[in-house]
C-alpha cells in the first residue's frame, strides 16, 4: 500500500477471479476517508489471463515508485506468459492509470544465450527505478538505464555493470 495523496492509497497485488483463481498483477486505489470502510475506486489489470506474473513491489517497498509531482507510477514486472521482465510505467491522474511506456534490460545480454531477446528480459530484472529530473533511470544487476518519461520511455543511456 503507498498514500497517493487526500485519502487515497494505492495497492499493488494479484487479481483474481470469483473463484480465487490468479489473472495476473493489478493496481487498485482506494478511497479511505472512512478507514472502517475503505472503497475501491480503480481497478487496473497489468497482466491479463492466466498465467505466472508477479512484481517486486508486492513483497518489496523499495521496489515501487509513486512521485506525487509528475504523477508517475513505475514497478517492476515479470510477465512469464508475455515471457516478459521489467519495468511498466503509467500516469496516474487520481482517477485512473495510463501506461506510458515500459523498460527491460534484456538487451544487455546476448540473445544467443537465452532463447531470443524476449526471453533475455527475464534474465535480467530491475530491481529499482527512480525519477532524476524528466528521465525515469532502471537498475538491475546487469547494468542501468536511463530512459525519457515523456517520449514512452526511449532509451537514451545504457551503462553496462562491471564484470
């Protein structure tokens, strides 16, 4: 759960269907003027349909990133269906969520070595992300990133870890 401002929070975990069945990660924000009675508001699906998807930010704090001034939202996901990793970013307006782009770090490793460069993305997740000024900057053990918020998320600067 993280304060997204007045009384709202904002909640990052697994969606279900009225069975209890997983769908995927989702974003929810709830209304808790009256803390006895907290109400969904949003409800957003970042993965759909069946299948193994998690985030970091569902067991790590620090691996979720709220900034209150550009309204931005960014966590890390792994979409093993999509055979995806890495960071999703959106807009969120008080109202509702509006992806502007994602990150991964798959191109740090050679695609020879893991099945395609879709599948190098999950060798390679983000750990953290951070905002510096109008760039969103991703960091995971193969290197960082940094990439511009406004044009969905372009690479403008790699730096590869040591070896």
């Amino acid at each position: 759960l993280h304060p997204a401002g007045g009384h709202q929070l904002l909640a990052v975990g697994q969606d279900a269907d009225r069975r209890g069945r997983v769908r995927g990660v989702h974003l929810q924000l709830f209304d808790t003027r009256d803390p006895k009675r907290p109400r969904r508001t949003v409800h957003h699906r970042l993965t759909r349909g069946r299948g193994s998807s998690a985030s970091a930010a569902q067991l790590d704090h620090h691996a979720f990133l709220y900034d209150p001034v550009t309204k931005i939202v960014a966590l890390p996901l792994r979409d093993h269906r999509a055979r995806w990793a890495g960071v999703v970013v959106l807009t969120f307006d008080g109202r509702g969520f509006r992806r502007l782009g994602r990150v991964d770090h798959g191109d740090f490793l050679n695609p020879k070595h893991c099945g395609g460069q879709r599948q190098c993305s999950l060798r390679a997740p983000i750990e953290r992300v951070f905002i510096s000024g109008r760039r969103l900057v991703t960091v995971s053990r193969r290197g960082t990133k940094v990439s511009k918020l406004a044009a969905g998320c372009a690479t403008v600067a790699t730096i590869p870890a040591a070896r």
